[in-house]
C-alpha cells in the first residue's frame, strides 16, 4: 500500500514539475523575446534552470524506478542515461562551437537537454525494466 502511494506521488511530482517548467520557461522566453533582458541575464537563467530541472527529472526518475524495481542497477540505468545525454549536448555545442557556430549546434543540444527534463526518459526506463524483470523470470538459472 505504501509502495503504490509512494509511486502515485512521485508520478504527480513528475507530472506538477512538468507543468511548472514549461511555465517558467515560456515566461522567460516572453521577457527575452519582447526586450526584457538586455545584459542576458535572463538567458543565463534559463541554463541554470535546463540543469536544475533535469536534476529535478534525474531525482524522480530514480525513485520511481527504484520504488517499482527495488534494484540499484534501475538507479545506475538512469545515471548512465542521463550522463550519456549531458556528454551528447555538451559534444554537440562544442563540435558546433569550435567547426560551425553556437548557433548551428545550439537547437541539436536544446532538443537532447529537453529529453532530460521530461518524462521521456521515465517513459522509456520503465518498459525496459518491466520486460528486463520478465525475461529474468523467463530465463533459467545458471
């Protein structure tokens, strides 16, 4: 019984930070765009907050696969996905920084450092570890 509330309200949690998220970052995106920020402060606060959210994300992924599998290799999964993703953007701008421009590589980056601040990775980490607990079933023992 614990188990399953605990999963609901990190499902909730997930769900709330995606809705404040997208709040926060159209609100700042609206100050950029109609001249609000004129030292680019606000800009620089948008990238502090892409890491603080996929922190946020990074967290509740853990615990909701850590409360569904109650397995630290889920846990390790999610570390490895979610470095994997910081290593793939942070490639793409400085590949795009050093042979084209910032502004050829940045949309690339955008789009892999949005996958880490959505449910995305939840929904793909949870499949895997149903079907990894079903062939574990499945499988005789060696």
């Amino acid at each position: 019984m614990k188990k399953n509330i605990l999963i609901a309200v990190l499902i909730i949690l997930m769900i709330g930070l995606g809705f404040v998220r997208d709040h926060v970052f159209v609100s700042l995106n609206h100050l950029i765009e109609t001249g609000n920020d004129p030292r680019g402060r606000l800009s620089m606060l948008k990238w502090m907050l892409t890491f603080a959210f996929s922190f946020f994300y990074f967290v509740n992924t853990s615990a909701l696969l850590f409360a569904l599998f109650p397995s630290k290799k889920y846990v390790l999964v999610t570390v490895y996905t979610y470095v994997f993703l910081f290593a793939i953007s942070f490639l793409a701008v400085v590949s795009g920084y050093l042979l084209t421009s910032f502004k050829n590589a940045y949309p690339f980056a955008r789009m892999v450092m949005g996958v880490a601040q959505s449910p995305v990775i939840v929904m793909l980490l949870v499949p895997a570890g149903w079907m990894g607990e079903a062939l574990k079933k499945d499988l005789p023992d060696k």
